[in-house]
C-alpha cells in the first residue's frame, strides 16, 4: 500500500484554517475597537480633568487676586488710620470709644485675609468691613480736619491773648512804678513841717511856780515847743521823734525811753532823746510842748532836732550860762 499527501476520493476535506483565521481577526477587532475606546475615555477623561483643574486654577488665581485687592484696601486703610491718629493726639481721647469696634473689624479682616481656603462670601465680607472701616476714618479725617481748625482758631486766640497779657504785665509794670513813685510822693509829701521852734530853760520852784532861766545850775528842765502842720497828712496819730544834744556832744536820753536809735532817710541812724505821739487833725496847726529832764544841766549850747517820718523837720539851739539871763 502506498501513502501519499493528497486525500482521497472517499475521504472529504475540511476547511479549518479560514473559519479560525476568521474568529482571530474578530477577537482583534473587537480587542481593537476595545482599545480604542479606551484611549477616547482616557483622553476625554484627562481633557475633563485638565478642564477642572484650568477651572480650579483660575477660581484660585481669581480669589488670589481678591484677597491681594482686599488685602491693599485694608492696608491703605491701616495707614490712613494711623496717619489720622497719630497726627492728632486730641483725637486719641474719641477714638477711645470707637477704637473697641475698629479692632473688632481689623481682626476679622485679618482672619478672612489669612484663611487659605476663604470662600468668595468671605472675601467679600471682608471687603464689605474694610469699606466700612474706610467710612470711619473718613469720619475721623473729617474730625482731625475740624480739631485743626478749632486748634489754629484757639492758638490764634492764645496768641492775642499772650500779647494783651503783656501789655496788661508792661502796664501793670508801669503802674507799680508810678504808684510807687506816687506812693513815695504822697509819703515826702505827707512829712510834717515845724515852725515857731523855742527851748525855755526853766526853774521849777519849790512852791511849785515856774520861772524861766537861763543859769544852768537853775535849769531843771527844757521845755521844748514847737508847731506842726501838713495839708495832705491824713487825721490820726503820728510820731515826733527829739534829738537833744548837750554840750558835750552826747545825746540826753529819756530814761522812759531807754536808749533807741532812729532811721532817718538823709542821716544814717541816729539816737533819739524821746518821742512824742501826736493826734492830728488833718489840715490843721497843732503845738507840741515836752520838757526835757537831765537832772544837771551844764553850762554851753543845746541842740534840739525835731524828726519826723525819717526827715528832720526843724531844729533850734538854746545857750545856758554860768549866771544871768540868756536869750
């Protein structure tokens, strides 16, 4: 028997290889169109999403430019705030009561402005206060502005005020000279003068007659008299003050008085012999009689000065001798 490759007559071909060709090219096909699909998805999915992410950038790009906008605004506010503030301290006392809701909003603003993840309602908020806050240093300008006025209006007024205050001191100078010179015109002016001066040496008698004398171991007084008179002293008390000088050249002091000194204008101070208190009626004369005691009186001239409000007034000189009548 002989083999060979052909088929023979009885034996039927079958056609295998097409049909399994034909199901692979299906399976590559529906692989492919598989593939296809999704790659489209893949890429639609990536332009969807690279769509939402250009969205999303741009609601971030937009909101940071919000903020950035807002975050100047306010800025611009603080600075103007601290300008009107700082240039004025007669506004800090009123900015006292509004400065408790400025904070309030400075804060706030603050917060929104550092929220990373602030919504457009935030921003716009924020916005909202900061306008406000805009409104109330418009206020507060508009006080400074008002302050500034009624500040120059009053340094104005100090000034005019400085000035009268000056002349009123220069005058008020110039009166106390002249009531001072006044005051020392009407004081010279208000001095005593002494006329119809006379010293009587006097013997005192045992019968207690008085005989005038002139022998010094007779003399057992000195009756000085004199008249005063001033037509602008006024009516009251006033003090004469007697200066008698012996022969020897030393005051006769009055044991009454002790030993006092008198501060004349003219002559230093001087040692007085006694005072004598006056009543004085304005205008009018009075005379003034004091005897003058030394117990022994010597033999030369006395002297008798009459003072009076630091000036001397008058003055006379009495000579007492060994024996007889003198003067």
């Amino acid at each position: 028997m002989t083999n060979t490759n052909y088929p023979s007559a009885s034996t039927p071909a079958t056609p295998q290889a097409p049909k399994n060709r034909g199901s692979k090219n299906i399976i590559i096909g529906v692989l492919a169109a598989g593939l296809l699909g999704t790659w489209g998805y893949l890429l639609y999915d990536k332009n969807k999403a690279g769509e939402k992410m250009t969205q999303q950038q741009t609601q971030i790009n937009t909101l940071d430019s919000a903020k950035t906008t807002i975050q100047l605004e306010f800025d611009n506010a603080l600075a103007r705030l601290d300008s009107v503030t700082g240039s004025n301290n007669n506004l800090q006392g009123q900015l006292a009561d509004r400065q408790k809701d400025i904070d309030a909003k400075k804060a706030e603003i603050r917060k929104i402005l550092n929220d990373k993840k602030a919504t457009d309602g935030q921003l716009a908020k924020a916005r909202q206060m900061v306008a406000e806050l805009n409104d109330k240093i418009t206020g507060l300008e508009a006080d400074v502005a008002r302050l500034t006025g009624e500040n120059q209006e009053l340094t104005a007024a100090n000034s005019t005020l400085k000035e009268e205050k000056s002349v009123l001191e220069q005058n008020l100078v110039t009166t106390s000279t002249e009531k001072e010179e006044l005051s020392k015109t009407v004081d010279v002016g208000s001095t005593f003068s002494a006329s119809n001066i006379k010293v009587t040496p006097v013997d005192e008698k045992k019968s207690g007659k008085e005989k005038n004398t002139a022998t010094a171991k007779r003399v057992d007084k000195l009756l000085v008299s004199f008249d005063v008179e001033n037509r602008i002293a006024k009516s009251g008390p006033a003090d004469m003050y007697l200066i008698v000088t012996a022969p020897d050249g030393k005051v006769i002091s009055d044991a009454s008085m002790g030993s006092s000194t008198l501060n004349t204008r003219i002559d230093g101070d001087k040692t007085f012999t006694t005072k004598v208190s006056v009543d004085y009626t304005q205008g009018q004369r009075k005379t003034i009689q004091y005897p003058i005691r030394n117990g022994d009186f010597s033999t030369g001239d006395y002297r008798i000065e009459i003072y009076h409000n630091g000036f001397k007034i008058g003055e006379g000189v009495r000579s007492l001798k060994k024996g007889g009548l003198f003067g």
